[in-house]
C-alpha cells in the first residue's frame, strides 16, 4: 500500500469518527437539557407542597395563637 492511500483512509476514519462524536455530543446535550427541565418541574412540584403545608400550618398556627390572647380579654 502506498501511503497517500494510507492517509486517505485514516482521514476518512477521522472524518468518520469526527460525524460520530457530534452527534453523541449534540444528543448528549439534548438529554443534559431535558434533566435540567425534569429537575426544574419537580423542583417546582415540591414548592407547590410546601406552600400548601406553610399555608396549613399557618391557619392552624392562627388558630391556637387566638385563643390565649382572647381569653386575657
């Protein structure tokens, strides 16, 4: 084999390779990108939660602070 076709056939395989590792790069950050999205609507899931737990203990807390005061009246 001449080197010429060496080369030739190393470039392609590089060239090849090159396709490959763009595509697995670009596919990698789609899937980076859709964690981050999943992350975000659980994130705000768990915020949802808590406010409905602060909301609950809030009116409770309400509640039970009334009657001491009240009954000083």
């Amino acid at each position: 084999m001449n080197t010429s076709l060496v080369c030739s056939i190393i470039y392609e395989l590089f060239h090849i390779l090159e396709k490959k590792i763009g595509r697995l790069l670009n596919e990698s950050q789609l899937l980076r990108e859709h964690c981050i999205q999943v992350r975000e609507l659980f994130q705000v899931e768990i915020d949802i939660r808590q406010n409905e737990v602060m909301k609950i203990l809030t009116i409770v807390t309400t509640g039970f602070c009334h009657y001491p005061f009240s009954s000083l009246i």
